[in-house]
C-alpha cells in the first residue's frame, strides 16, 4: 500500500457528489438525524439513529451514534462506516468499517450513503440476536494503509492508546514512532501523520490483528521496556513486532485483561531460564476451585515435601498472580510472595524440555493476521 497523505482537496466530481448525498440524507426517516463537517480525511457525516428503529426493545433512550467517512477516494471505493455507540461485546466502537456487513457484494458507485445508512438498523437487530455470551463474533474489518483519526479512538471506553517506537527487523537498532491502539478484540498499529493542526492527531494504519492470533510475548528483564509479540500467520511463519514502552505493565496488564476475556491462550517467554510459562488467565470460577484446594496442598506439601507438589503449587500460584493482575487487584502480591518462598525452599523451577512444552495453538484462517480489507 502507499502512504498517501490524507490532505488532499475533493475533485469537481467529488464535491458534486458529496452534495447529492447531503440532499438525499434529507430524505431520512424522523428518528434519524445527521450532521456533516469537512475534516482533513475528508466529509464527516454522523448519524443519530433512534433505538425506535430496533425491533429489540432496548432500557437506553439514546440515540445510537455512527460516523460516515467519504475521503478522497470516495466514490470510486466504498465509504467507511465507524460505530460510537457501545453496543456488542466485542466493541464495535474501535473504528472497524462496518461497510462490508451492510454490502458483503462488491462496491458499486451507485451505492449512496442514504442506502448504506437505511442498512443499519437491519444489521444492528441481527447482531443483537446473535447467540451468546460465550460465541464472540467479530465483525467488520480494518484497512492498511488508510488514514484514521486518532480522537475517535480516544472517544472509546474500550480503547487503550499507547505512544510507542517499534524496532525495525531488518535493520536492527533503528526505531521508530508509533501509535498503538489496543481494544478489546484487536491490536491495531499506526505510523503517526504531521499535519498543520498541532490538535489533530492521524495515523496510517500500518497493521492490525486480532488477539486471539496472538501466540507469545517476551520481555527480557534486562530490558523491561522492550516487549517483543509474535503473531500467527496462515501458511507462514509468525511474525515479530519489537516494541519499546514507557509503560509496559500497562500494556501487559491491559493486554492480558482483553485476552483473558476472550478466553485465548498466550505464551510468555521471561528470558529468566528460558522457560515457558502458560499464560491462560483463569477466570473467576477457575479461581475459586483453585483457592479452594489450595490450603490442602500447602499443608500435604508442608507435611510431606515432593517434588509433584511442589510444581502444582507453582502453577497455581501462578494462576492467581496472573489472574489478579489481569483483573487489577493487589492480592496477586501474595501469590507472588508465596512463589519467592517455596521458591527459596525447595530452588529452582524445573524447566521442561522441548518435547514437553505446551506449544500454542495455530490461529484459524478467520484470525489470520493483518488480513486485506476491499479498500486496500
């Protein structure tokens, strides 16, 4: 893809375009409303659909809240829908383009942002009915290369923001600036874009994918800052993104938090002993069968030491550390202060061999990472 700078004025045809579509949004039906503004990507056009236009009763009166972007591109390629409003889990609020659900076909020019818009509610009712809450279907998509305004992220309660500089691969020691944006499904990675607004703030989107097609994270104690994330690939090896972070617990801690909801698995190599440690947070019913047998262990443990024992307890109180970490409770201190102990009693970890390990599961072709989107 090319980076194309995002300032770019509308064509004569364009600007003719832009205007019938504002004239037939006229046309709306009385519980949708719409407002536009010009904006350095292009004509910003937010929608206020009634919930009245469900057919599944809501308890909220407001208004459902979704942004029409027609860039420069506009109307040769599709526009971009973006939703506001929090509605499903997971979020649709992290500026997926809903577009490809409301028109799986191919784009045609045809297509005005009236009918895109009428197609709303329909999608919205067949969301909501989806079974759940243990099926998390992912919808819309995301796309490289394109200009997204960072605010709209910031908008969202589900997104975390973190300033970052990435680690080039080939050419090691070489870094540079980056926006990461991480929501509850997706890990979304931009180039930032120099405007002449020192308030705006764009980024290219330079990759994206989901979480659950994330396989390992290192973070060598020598260097705490640099978390390095390797992603599945369908039909190829994985992939590295080298970070360096001001605040890595943050980003860990958020990271895990999502994942664990979810109920993916992630790998994490500490570089301690070059062992691998599980990293599946266990849930709150997880946990109370765990606490639950625990202080039996300890005691079988305290009376009659072995070494079966000793791991079991190991990778309980492993569970626990991880587990109130994720969820930002400080009880995951004292299972860390256990570890030390039994630790310092008994010495170190065993290390499994290769042969032994838990090697993580490979990502279906719907998680494939950083998949290409129609405008792409």
């Amino acid at each position: 893809f090319s980076m194309e700078s995002p300032l770019k004025e509308p064509t004569e045809i364009q600007t003719k375009r832009r205007k019938k579509e504002l004239d037939l949004l006229k046309k709306l039906p009385k519980d949708m409303k719409f407002t536009h503004k010009e904006q350095a990507i292009g004509l910003l056009i937010q929608i206020e659909i009634g919930r009245v236009m469900l057919k599944k009763p809501s308890i909220s009166a407001e208004p459902l809240i979704f942004n029409v972007i027609l860039d420069y591109k506009y109307p040769f390629q599709p526009p971009r829908i973006h939703c506001l409003s929090e509605i499903i889990y997971p979020t649709l609020t992290d500026c997926r383009d809903i577009f490809p659900e409301l028109f799986p076909k191919d784009w045609s020019p045809s297509i005005t942002v009236l009918d895109t818009i009428l197609k709303i509610p329909t999608f919205l009712d067949q969301i909501l009915t989806n079974p759940g809450p243990d099926t998390f279907n992912i919808y819309g998509t995301f796309h490289l290369g394109e200009i997204y305004d960072i605010a709209w992220f910031l908008m969202s309660k589900s997104c975390l923001m973190i300033k970052c500089v990435e680690e080039m691969p080939i050419e090691q020691g070489t870094l540079e600036e980056r926006i990461l944006i991480l929501s509850d499904s997706v890990m979304l990675m931009f180039v930032p874009e120099k405007t002449a607004s020192s308030i705006d703030m764009y980024g290219m989107l330079l990759f994206w994918s989901t979480l659950t097609s994330l396989q390992e994270m290192r973070i060598k104690p020598s260097a705490p800052k640099i978390v390095s994330l390797f992603w599945a690939q369908e039909n190829q090896d994985r992939m590295e993104v080298k970070l360096h972070l001001e605040n890595p617990d943050l980003f860990k801690k958020q990271l895990l938090l999502n994942m664990g909801k979810l109920g993916a698995e992630i790998t994490s190599n500490k570089k301690e002993k070059e062992g691998y440690i599980n990293k599946t947070i266990p849930t709150a019913e997880e946990m109370k069968a765990i606490l639950t047998f625990l202080p039996e262990l300890e005691a079988s443990h305290e009376k009659e030491p072995s070494q079966e024992k000793y791991l079991e307890l190991i990778k309980n109180y492993q569970k626990a550390v991880e587990h109130y970490s994720a969820m930002g409770q400080d009880d995951y201190k004292i299972y860390l202060e256990k570890i030390r102990k039994i630790i310092s009693k008994q010495g170190e970890i065993p290390i499994k061999k290769d042969s032994e390990r838990d090697l993580p599961a490979k990502a279906t072709a719907s998680e494939a990472i950083a998949k290409p989107s129609q405008n792409s």
